[in-house]
C-alpha cells in the first residue's frame, strides 16, 4: 500500500507540472502570436502548389504565416466546405463537386498548363495531337510506334515500347482539364468517358496526386502522363509540343498559355472560366490548347482570418503573380484580376 | 458490497456498453450514408463492375474482387513464413538470439502503414517489376495469374506490402502459443525418441491448431482493411483482370483514395456503400474466427487457446 501511495503522489506531482507547463507555453504562445502573422492554412489542388509554395516566404512580410497542403483539388473543396483550413485551391470549378461549397467565394488566382509528359528517353518534345492522345487513353493505341504516333513525328526514332497510360486516382482539378480537352477533341471520349474531375478510364495504372503522378512516370519506361508543367521541369520528365486547332505544335510556356487566356478574360458569375482548346483562329495561332485557371475558394463569412485572406488574396492576384513566369504561371489577365478585386470584396468576418 | 465494488461495477459495465454503442452507431451511420446509393443501386451493386463519376454508374464488384486476391495472396505467403519464424523462435533458436530477433520481428508490426507503402513505391515495386515479375511470368506463365508484366504498381506488389504488413501478426501471436505448448508434452515426446519436427509435427501443431487458425485470421482482418500502403502500391484502376501483374483496387484503398472530392452526392454514397460492404466482410471474417477457435477448443477438450 505505502508503495502504492507513493506512485499516486508522484502522477500528481508530474501531472501538476505538466499542466502548469502546458499553461505556460500556452500563454506565451499567444502572446507571442499577437505581435507576430497570422496564421493562414490552406489545401487543395497540388497543380498550383509550385506557386503557392514560393508565396510563403514574401507574405511573411506582410504579416501572413501561409501554410499549403497539396492533397488535391477534390481534397481541397472538401476541406473548405468543412471549414477545416482557412482557404481551398482547386483546378476545376466548384460546380464539379457535390457536395460542394455552396457558402464560398471563387476567385481564379492563377493560370497555368498542364504537360502532356512522357518516359522515353532520348526524344524531348514528341509531337501529339488531341485525336492521338485520346486514343491512347482510350487504351486503341498501345506502342510508341503505331502509325498514328510515327505520322506526327516523321524523321523521330520511335522504339517498339509499350505504353503504359497513367492518370490520377485522387479526384483531381488537372484531370479535369485534361479530361476536358480530351472531350472536346474526342467523340468517342466524349461519349465513353466524359469529363470530370474523375472519371472512369478504360485503361492504365493510377498515381496519388501530382506527384504520384510524376513519380510514377519517371519510374515506369515506356509511360505516359499529365501534370502542371513545373513538376515536368523539376522531374526531369519529357512534355509534349501540342497541335492547337490552327495546326501548330506548342508547349505548355507562358506565350502559349496566355494566347489561349485571349479566350476568356470575362469570368462567369460563379468566378469561371474555361479555355480548353481555343477555337481555329489567327488569335490563338500560338495557344497551348491544355491551359486552365485555377482557384482559391474561400468562405464568404471567414471570421476573425478574414483581414488577413483578403490581403493574401489581393497580394496572390497582384504582386504573388511576379513569382509565376519561373513556375510556368502565366500572369493573370486585366480584366480577371479586377473581377477577382470585386470577389475579394464578398469576404468578411 | 463496498462502494469501491459498485463503482468499478458500474464504470466496466458503461465501457462495455459504449463499445457496443459505438459499434451500433456505426453501423447505423454507415447504412444511413450509403442510403441513396442502396436505393438507386440495390444489390445489384455489389456485384457490378466499374466506377463511372461521369455517368453515375458505381458498383463494388471489382474492389470486392481485388479486396479478396490481394488479402488471399498475402494470407498464402504470410501463414507458413510467421509459423516459420514462430517455431524458429520458439523452438530452434539459440537462447541468445531469441531475444533481439523477436523484438525485431515484433518492430516490423510498428512501422507506420504509409511508410510500407512509400517504400514499395519507391523499392520494392521497381526491383519486383524489373527482377521478380518478369522471371514469375517466364517460369508460371501457363497459370493465368502471372501474366505478362508491364506495370510497376499492380496486384503482385500490393500482395507483397500486405504479406510483410501481416507478418508480424501471425508469426507473434503462434509464438505465444507455442510458448504455450506444457514443456511436459514436448519433453515426453523428445524422450520417447522423436526429433524436433515429429515432436513439432506431433505435439505442437495439433496442441495450438485453432489459435494459429484464429492468428491467420486476425492477419487476414488486417489484409482486408488496410487503406494506405495498398492504394500507393496497387495502381488504382477498377476493372477484373486474373492477372496478378496488372493494376487493380481494394474496397479500402477505393475509400481512401477518393472519399475527399466527390464529385456527386451518389458518388459519396457509393463509397460510403463500399465502407458498407468491408464493415460486413470484416464482421463475417471475424465471427469465422471465433467458430473456428470454439469448434478446435471443443475437439480438444481443451479451454486453452
């Protein structure tokens, strides 16, 4: 029993201790806290987390302590609409998710490309067109060397290599995109598969995220994929020039991104925007035809954060978009950011 | 009765309690999620194959299969392994030994299932496809299950995770048993001139049978539920293919994999349909458990495992 006694006094004694420490780091958390940022946390879309990860260190000068999770587009509607973060970033619209945010503000902060990528060493830049491409993700095209991939690239020494197709198995903005183009190039997509932010693919392995996506590529000889065009540069992985409407082969940089924005500068009410596939016109001789919009969703009542979002916002739309071009991140056009000042407005406490 | 005895009386009988309340609330939670889908679906469900967001057309039937293959396959190399190592520990390891290597082994159940997965994305499933599937496929291709190997995230790989994954499980629990096992028994059979395997084959096997049995399927329980290393190694695509080589799903990876962003209120019941149907496969293997180890008990007449 004395023993017994003993050992009781002693929890007490460390769990008084133990209190009075938490209490104290506590308190001097918050203190600590008040002089210093606010903290903003954010997820979602892992396409746009290149960007957003080189805005944590310049908005901790003007008093934001960012924070981004890149768990998906899918990933990041769900956690806005359940008030877990402070912001959600997805590629696709909120209308493609159900549920979705139906209290939230959109606001397209960023424009980019997605890469048509590819593991063959030794041959940078094949060329593709829409029709190709979609039969590859339709599983009727299987080597490197079919007719349909050799006719594009007359003069390329294309090895007899299966292909193995990859695609997202998350739910995912830059499917989205994609699915979207291959739509709109595709009948038989269009028809058999459709667009979304996941869909049911007739064919190949599936990677988590962008960079499941990438690793997988990098890892598998033979395979091809699509993410963001950063995650091609800072993997080392193959992208495609792609044939627009007006017949040009183009690659997913900033002058064939924002040709294809001249498509729609005007966002809709809901805040979106589409620019897959610029129609047959000299305007858009140069346009990339896989480029997309992006968004951050946020809470239109967002509490006491709420100051501190709507200058991180107007800083992203603004100065945050200087650290694009070394991204691929086209800048956003004129009238986009003056919509997105006005969306901006909607947020309060 | 003291106070002290009604108090720990109440307190035992609230937990217990609340464990099967939880467990109703469950059950009531997940029925009541997958709801729409249960409607729209019906049974029929269970059986269909494929995913389809776009034209809302969901169904378990390919996840139900790879759940099963994968669990299978992992259960088929897992048992004689751990019931290796569990006799090697028990039995033929020299004392000095037996220590290290059973917190060893015991360390391998540790380990974080994402940090199994990431590792069979980056290693193992590199070194299995270059090395390990191509010279199955070469040597056992007659048999439909080892097909031609293109892919690096696939069926086989999943297996392997999970095999290393349930390891330790099996082989710990057998340790135990045959730990168990009276040493006068064994002692009786070495002195009636037997060798170690007769005395193992004839005195252990038979006195542990329904806890080994019982131990399988605790590992199996694991194998079917396990989310995150399955749905980094097994390549995601829904769809039946006998080919252990080619890519496929489980029910859990599904689940995890997609529950965030669905793109409908279907979609989510759907996946909540699938929650349903793993809830009812892992009460089914469990109460197969517990069968098995009351009917071996009885044949025995022996309360001991």
């Amino acid at each position: 029993m004395p023993k017994n006694g003993m050992l009781v006094r002693i929890t007490l004694v460390v769990a008084a201790v133990a209190i009075l420490a938490a209490v104290a780091v506590g308190t001097a958390g918050a203190s600590h806290k008040a002089r210093s940022a606010t903290a903003i946390k954010g997820a979602g879309s892992s396409f746009v987390a290149p960007l957003v990860n080189a805005w944590i260190n310049p908005v901790s000068s003007i008093g934001i302590s960012l924070s981004y999770n890149p768990i998906g587009s899918g990933g990041g509607v769900s956690a806005i609409t359940t008030k877990g973060v402070d912001f959600g970033a997805s590629d696709a619209p909120l209308s493609q998710f159900s549920p979705t945010c139906t209290t939230c503000v959109q606001i397209p902060w960023a424009l980019a490309a997605t890469a048509v990528v590819y593991n063959l060493p030794g041959l940078p830049f094949l060329k593709m067109n829409g029709s190709t491409l979609a039969n590859i993700y339709l599983g009727k095209i299987k080597n490197w060397n079919d007719p349909a991939i050799k006719k594009l690239n007359s003069g390329r020494n294309l090895p007899d290599k299966a292909i193995t197709v990859v695609h997202r198995s998350d739910s995912s903005g830059t499917t989205f995109n994609f699915t979207d183009y291959l739509s709109s190039v595709s009948k038989t997509w269009k028809s058999q598969v459709g667009n979304g932010t996941a869909v049911s693919w007739p064919t190949g392995i599936g990677g988590n995220k962008s960079a499941g996506m990438s690793a997988a590529v990098k890892s598998t000889p033979g395979a091809i994929g699509y993410v963001d065009v950063d995650y091609a540069v800072v993997n080392h992985l193959g992208y495609m020039k792609m044939r627009n409407r007006t017949g040009k082969f183009v690659v997913p940089r900033l002058k064939g991104i924002l040709a294809a924005a001249q498509l729609q500068t005007h966002p809709a009410k809901d805040g979106s925007l589409s620019i897959v596939n610029p129609p047959k016109s000299k305007k858009y001789a140069n346009a990339y035809p896989i480029a997309t919009y992006t968004y951050v969703d946020v809470q239109k009542a967002s509490g006491a954060n709420a100051a501190a979002l709507k200058k991180l916002i107007g800083w992203a739309i603004t100065k945050g978009q200087t650290y694009g071009p070394k991204l691929f991140f086209a800048p956003l056009p004129k009238p986009v950011v003056t919509f997105d000042k006005k969306q901006i407005q909607k947020i309060h406490s | 009765m003291h106070l002290g005895d009604v108090l720990l009386q109440g307190a035992a009988a609230l937990a217990s309690l609340g464990a099967v309340a939880l467990v109703v609330l469950i059950v009531y939670k997940v029925v009541e999620g997958a709801r729409l889908s249960l409607s729209t679906f019906g049974l029929g469900f269970v059986t269909h194959v494929g995913w389809d967001p776009v034209h809302l057309k969901f169904g378990a039937g390919s996840f139900l299969f790879g759940t099963a293959i994968t669990s299978l396959g992992a259960l088929i190399l897992a048992t004689p392994l751990a019931i290796g190592i569990a006799l090697f520990l028990t039995e033929l390891a020299p004392a000095g030994i037996r220590g290290p290597v059973t917190a060893l082994v015991e360390t391998l159940a540790a380990i974080p299932s994402v940090v199994i997965g990431l590792w069979g994305i980056l290693v193992l499933a590199p070194l299995l496809r270059d090395h390990v599937d191509p010279a199955l496929h070469s040597a056992l291709g007659f048999i439909p299950l080892f097909g031609p190997a293109t892919y690096s995230a696939n069926v086989f790989t999943a297996i392997i995770v999970l095999t290393i994954m349930i390891l330790p499980i099996i082989s710990s629990i057998s340790r135990e048993l045959f730990l168990g096992v009276p040493s006068e028994l064994k002692e009786g059979a070495l002195g009636l001139g037997t060798t170690r395997w007769e005395m193992v084959r004839g005195v252990v096997f038979p006195y542990t049978r329904g806890g080994v049995a019982a131990a399988m399927i605790l590992g199996l329980g694991r194998a079917l539920g396990e989310a995150i290393a399955v749905a980094m190694v097994i390549g995601a695509f829904t769809g039946i293919s006998w080919n252990l080589f080619n890519p496929g799903n489980t029910l859990a990876a599904m689940i995890a994999l997609n529950y965030q962003g669905a793109s409908s209120g279907l979609e989510l019941s759907s996946l909540i349909y699938l929650a349903l149907i793993l809830l009812v496969f892992s009460i089914l293997v469990n109460l197969l458990a517990q069968l098995i180890v009351r009917r071996v008990a009885r044949r025995q007449g022996l309360a001991s495992t």
